[in-house]
C-alpha cells in the first residue's frame, strides 16, 4: 500500500494488483449451468467439454471436384502425354479407372487420390489426365480432423461461429453452457439527470449508468437496471439491498470520494460483511474506485467522473465478469506494441491509464497521447483507441517508447502519398 494520505483525504492508497486480488479472494463464484439450443449458444460460455463422438470426416473425402482413382497410375502425366482412365460409376476395381466425384463426396475403398477437374479433359467414356497426384492428395482423410473420443472444444470458454460450425459438424444440436449472471447497475448523485428531461446548468446527464450497461452487455451477462438515485442513503440503501434478492454482482458510479455527499462506500458498510474491501486505490484516473463484498457477492463502486469509471470498469469488473461467466481466463483487450509519438509524464506512485490514438504508418504503429488527465472528459475516449498503462514506479513515456497499448477501438491506417 501506498502512503499518500495528503491526496484528498485518503488515508492510504491500495495498489492495482492488491486491490483486484482482495476483490476475487472475497467473492464466491457460483455457476449454474443450462442447456441452449446450438444456434442460441453463439458467445455463450461452454460449461462441459465436447467430446467426439465420431470421427471427422466419418470416412476418407474428397477436397475437390475431379476424379478418384490410383496414384500409382498418375505417375508421369503431363498434357501432352495424359494417362488415360476408363469411367466407371461404381468402384475403381481396376488401376485404369477413375470415378467421377464432388467435393465432400466419400472417395472409393479402392482409390487413394483424388485428381482436379481442371488437369483432366473428358473424352467420350474415357478421362485424360494431365497432372500426376501423390498417393491422398486432395483426400480429407477419415479422422483426420477428429478421432472419435478426441476433445473437440474445451470447456470454460466463449463459443464462436466456428466453434458452432464444429459441433453441428458432429451432429449435436444443443449444448450445456453457464447462466449469465445478472449484474445490477445504479448511479448515483443529485446532479444527475435522466435522458429526455430538462436540464439545468448544474446538471448532467446520466450517461455513466449508459456506458456501464454496454460495457456489461459487451460481455454477456444479463442486466438489472437500477437507474439513478440522488445523493440519500436510505434511498441508496433500499436500491442496494432489493438488488441483492436477485443480482450476482452490483457495479455503482457516483458516491466514492471522500467528500461529505459521497455516502455510497458508507451504505455498503451497512449492508453487511466484509463490506468495503478496499477504497482508494493506485491509479490514475480511478483513485476513488472502491471495491466490496457482503453476503459474497461483489460491489464495484466506481467513481463519477466518466473515463475513470469506463477505465476502472476495464481493470476491475472485466476480470470479475469474465469469473462469473465461467471464463478460464480474463478476456482483455487485444494488445499491439506500438511506438509513442511524443513524451509524455505521469504520476510515480500510481498506475496511469494513457489515452492513446494509434495509427498504423507504413509498418509501424504510432501512438499518440490523448491526455493523461481529463478524467471527466468523454472525448479523451472518442479521440482514443486504446491505453497505455505506465507502471507505478515509472515517471512518464519517452517519445519512440515501444509500448503495450490495449486496443478497444478500430485502428486507423494513415493515407501516404504514393
């Protein structure tokens, strides 16, 4: 931990890594597991192994449109001295025939390779074939993509098209996956003001509890909409507790630093125990992110200003959420190395979160600062595409840096003259 008590009224400061691992320690994850339809499972967590229960292909194939026959035969042909290949309709019994055949058809017991369509010429009952073919080529062998007992898929991840591909491959129509969890979202502060009302000037409006539900929707769970509450600690008090009848998890913006008004961390201790695990944490932007359990379900609270809840949701609740969706492992951002376009300082004692837009130039990537402050600012995100995080005990970026940026926007390609 760190001593920085003079930093607005935070007795200590609790470092990124600590404060995550209290978060986890604290929280019990219960999975519960559901059958789906296959054509419903798509970005669903896949609870139980799959297992072959056949081999794939079922039996040796064709990978082209041509004709089956024996390699052996094919040996020295070129167009102008093609072998030829009597047709036949049934099995090639014999080395001078060859079967007609479509890709994914089942190739002949007796033939060994498939030759293309393109290096043969029908002529009358008979086949030229101009190109020689080693003895499989162009055959999808019998369990060559699968042994029947094999696993096909993994447990505990995220099922895409082509994990759905696979599994209609094998014949199965439904799958057991892990029930979302539900997560409810609250925000909270008198200044806040809900979308299509009037607003006055020392108003805003709610747009944190908008990024937040998509932020939680981006990763699949379900969502229990709280709305938003003024600064009232029965009022937050009674959100909280009707949440927990039925939410897995609660993530709150609003109410966490440690002026008069911020009564949020404060609720939280009355709920139940451990209650606050930690409050104030290391890092910039975020510093008053608090994280909680009572009953073993987590409370995130995160700060009111807009970037430090969205960056603090990355540190804190995309790891969480991904544990209780049944995840193996946290889905983080995809992350390229790029190369910083200026210097740029930041804070020693805390991990900063570095606004960066990168842009692809010739075959490097640049990034550049956006802003290391600005924590109230939407636009510092819009005008990014990813992060840079600057470790605790490193002052600052130098310009051609080679860094990690964590991407959560498209990259750009910088138009050159030719």
């Amino acid at each position: 931990m760190h001593n920085l008590s003079r930093l607005r009224g935070f007795q200590e400061l609790t470092s990124v890594d600590n404060a995550l691992q209290k978060l986890l320690s604290a929280v019990e994850f219960t999975l519960k597991k559901t059958r789906v339809p296959l054509l419903n499972a798509q970005n669903r967590v896949l609870s139980t192994k799959i297992i072959a229960n056949t081999d794939l292909p079922r039996a040796d194939r064709s990978a082209v449109d041509g004709y089956a026959l024996k390699s052996e035969k094919t040996l020295g042909a070129t167009q102008t001295k093609p072998k030829i290949f009597r047709l036949t309709r049934e099995n090639v019994s014999d080395s001078n025939q060859a079967k007609k055949i479509s890709t994914g058809n089942n190739v002949p017991h007796s033939a060994d390779a498939v030759v293309m369509l393109e290096n043969t010429k029908l002529v009358g009952d008979k086949v030229e074939v101009w190109s020689p073919v080693a003895r499989w080529e162009n055959v999808s062998r019998k369990g060559e993509d699968l042994k029947k007992g094999d696993i096909a898929i993994e447990d505990r991840i995220r099922l895409k098209p082509h994990h759905l591909g696979l599994i209609a491959a094998l014949g199965v129509s439904e799958v057991e996956v892990y029930k979302k969890p539900i997560i409810a979202v609250l925000a909270t502060g008198n200044e806040l003001v809900k979308l299509g009302e009037r607003i006055k000037d020392n108003q805003v409006y709610d747009s944190n509890r908008i990024v937040l539900t998509a932020l939680c929707k981006e990763l699949g769970v379900e969502i229990m909409d709280l709305g938003i509450v003024g600064d009232d600690a029965v009022e937050i008090e009674k959100k909280l507790k009707n949440a927990f009848e039925e939410a897995d998890g609660i993530i709150t913006s609003g109410g966490t630093s440690v002026g008069a008004p911020d009564l949020v961390p404060q609720v939280v201790q009355w709920l139940g125990k451990p209650g606050i695990l930690v409050h104030g944490i290391a890092m910039r932007p975020g510093m008053p992110t608090a994280l909680a359990s009572v009953g073993k379900k987590p409370i995130v609270l995160l700060p009111g200003n807009p970037v430090a809840a969205m960056l603090s949701f990355e540190v804190f609740c995309r790891p969480l959420i991904c544990r209780m969706l049944g995840l193996k492992s946290t889905e983080s951002r995809p992350v390229i190395m790029a190369k910083m376009k200026r210097k740029i300082t930041t804070t020693l004692g805390r991990m900063n979160f570095v606004r960066v837009r990168v842009t692809r130039v010739k075959d490097e990537f640049v990034a550049e600062p956006i802003s290391a402050r600005g924590s109230s600012l939407f636009s510092t995100m819009t005008s990014s595409n990813g992060y840079v995080i600057v470790p605790e005990d490193q002052e600052g970026l130098a310009e051609e840096d080679v860094v990690a940026v964590h991407v959560f926007d498209e990259l750009k390609v910088m138009e050159l003259d030719v």
